[in-house]
C-alpha cells in the first residue's frame, strides 16, 4: 500500500467512522474461529507457548504409571 493509499484511508475512517465502527473493529474478529467471542477474549482463552515443554503429557505419563504399578502391586498380592 502507498503512502497515499493510507492517507486516503486514514481521511475516509475520519470522515465515515464513529465511536461504534472503531469499537467493532477492535472487539469483533473478521472470522468464524471464535465462535462469537470477542477478539480479546479469543487472546486469553488462547493456548500459548510453555518453555517447559509438555509438562502436561510428562504429568500425565508419570500419573498413569504410578496408578498402572499401583495396581500391580494390588494383584500380585
């Protein structure tokens, strides 16, 4: 886009938009992937990178595996 282009819009947005074009404009996402959601509720309910890695999947693991020796334990004796 020109510099022109953005003046042009820039002047067309001051001249046509109000208080509620700027507020749907910011609140309301231009896709179907929110479900009717809000764009700033999209971006907290969001998954997001954990540097720790798969802490959840690693949890998960080491808790299946103390229940399957747990049960083990209970049918071997």
């Amino acid at each position: 886009i020109m510099a022109t282009d953005i003046e042009r819009l820039a002047s067309f947005e001051a001249a046509h938009y109000d208080q509620y074009e700027y507020y749907n404009l910011r609140e309301y996402p231009c896709h179907a992937g929110g479900k009717g959601r809000t764009k700033r509720e999209i971006e907290l309910n969001t998954n997001r990178h954990c540097p720790a890695g798969h802490e959840r999947k690693i949890a998960e693991k080491l808790h299946n595996s103390e229940l399957k020796r747990r049960r083990t334990k209970s049918a071997s004796s």
